[in-house]
C-alpha cells in the first residue's frame, strides 16, 4: 500500500469535483477547491474520520467493498478505479459486464434523479448504489454481502425481503425474479456466478424448485408495480428500465402519474429515511 500515493490521488480527484458533478447544491460560502473531504465521506457511506485519515496518509488499508464506493463516491472511470486499488495494495476487480464499477456517466443521471426512487443493479439484481428515496422505499439493498446481495435469493430465503409488496402480488413477481435469473444463467453459462445462485436456491427453497422447473422465459420489464410502504401504505408506481450493455447494469427508476395519491406520497419519501430492512451475511 502507498499512503502518500493513495491521499495524492485521493485529494486530487476530490479537488476536481465541483458539487454540481455530484448532485449537490454549491451554497453561498464553499472556500474549498473542488468538493468537501465530509461530502466524499458521505457519498461514500463512511465516517469522516476514515475517508480523513486516507487522505492524509495515516489511515488503515481499506477493504475492496470501501474502495469501491470511494471509486464511486468520487465518479472514477474504471482505469483511474483500478489505479485506486492498485494504490490501495489491492487487486482490482477483473473488468468484465455485471462488475460493481459504475460508469460515471450513469451516476450522474443518478444523482439528477436525488429525489426519485432509483437505483442502479447488475444482471443479477444486486444493487450497487440507490437514491435516498430508493433506500427510503427498499430499504438500503448495498449493504448485503454473499448470495444475499442478490435480490431473488433474498426473495426465497428470507421472508423479510416479501415486504415491500402487497401479499397479492407475490406470485407474480416471484415468477419475475425466476425469469430473470433463468435469462441470466442461459447468457452467462453453467460455471457462472447465476449458475450458482441457481444451485444454492434449488438447495435451499422448493418454490424456487417449482418455478424453475416450469423453465418459463418471458420479457419481465415491469412497467407497473405495485408496492407496500409500513408509513405510506400502497404505491403504484411506473418502473422503466435504461441499460448500460457495457457495464451489463441496468438503472431501475420508479416514477408515478402526477395528480395521484401515490404521487404525492412520492413527494415524502426522502423526508422518511431509509426502510429497516434486515441484513444477513
């Protein structure tokens, strides 16, 4: 690990970011060039002291989970990403489609989008980065680790993860996930990171047994959802889709028809802060 390496980099990739590359309001009395070391901390979901101490070269080796968020946090392409981790005495992650980098060009659209549930996922549904709203509404989804990053294992394993929809529609979107996992292990192929959430689900839930076994295949671009908030009741939302084919990640937005209840309840989320939602490693 080079510590004087790593804080230059760190300081001055932090120094070239203008708040409005981010998503935050410039206020009337920032002095300091580029962004503040408090705002990298905060998009990176650590503390201050921690992100401090990296920059000034006294600080631990940080794990790859923390390295890729400040990669995040700090709009990196993916060879400046991988210098970062080099810095950090790390490997970096191998480049291939459904890695964890997110381009900055799609984390921009994310932060224009601060007051909308979204959220951007790999092929595989695990998500890498979510608005306030999106947490507000999901509950934070970065925060798993293992197969339960991924959002149809959850959905099968832990009872928990059924919350977010009305009971009604549970059939329906368990049936989505399997379709979409089933899209995913036919293009990834059967010594793949699908193949083997399709191996420990059928291990683990005879439902999943029941529904993979139908080996339906089907479009599952939602454009309807229905959800379930504990504060606000039920949403109808409108779920579309952007995909980026280089990365192999999508960004999932949920937006509802002006005028209607759910659109107004919309308009509260960011104010109620993230949904509890149940970690298990």
């Amino acid at each position: 690990m080079d510590r004087v390496e790593l804080a230059d980099f760190l300081r001055r990739r932090r120094e070239a970011l203008q708040p409005e590359d981010v998503g935050l309001p410039r206020g009337t009395r920032r002095r300091t060039a580029g962004l503040r070391r408090e705002e990298v901390a905060a998009l990176a979901d650590m503390s201050v002291d921690y992100y401090g101490r990296l920059e000034q070269g006294r600080g631990p080796q940080p794990s790859p989970q923390m390295l890729g968020a400040i990669a995040r946090a700090l709009r990196l392409t993916l060879p400046e990403r991988d210098h970062l981790f080099h810095l950090a005495g790390q490997n970096a992650p191998a480049r291939s489609t459904g890695g964890d980098h997110v381009s900055p060009g799609v984390m921009r659209v994310l932060d224009r989008l601060a007051d909308t549930p979204a959220q951007v996922m790999t092929d595989l549904g695990e998500t890498l980065v979510q608005t306030a709203a999106a947490r507000a509404l999901f509950g934070d989804e970065t925060q798993h680790r293992g197969l339960m990053r991924a959002v149809a294992y959850r959905w099968f394993v832990d009872p928990s993860a059924r919350e977010v929809y009305p009971p009604a529609e549970h059939r329906e979107v368990g049936r989505a996930f399997v379709a979409d996992l089933r899209a995913a292990h036919a293009a990834q192929g059967p010594r793949s990171r699908a193949a083997a959430l399709v191996d420990a689900l059928l291990a683990r839930s005879t439902e999943f047994t029941a529904l993979w076994q139908e080996h339906e295949v089907r479009s599952t671009s939602w454009r309807e959802k229905r959800l379930w908030h504990p504060d606000l009741g039920e949403l109808e939302l409108q779920c579309q889709i952007l995909h980026d084919p280089d990365q192999g990640q999508v960004l999932l937005v949920l937006t509802a028809t002006p005028g209607t209840a759910s659109h107004d309840k919309l308009q509260l989320l960011a104010a109620l802060g993230p949904r509890g939602a149940v970690v298990v490693d």
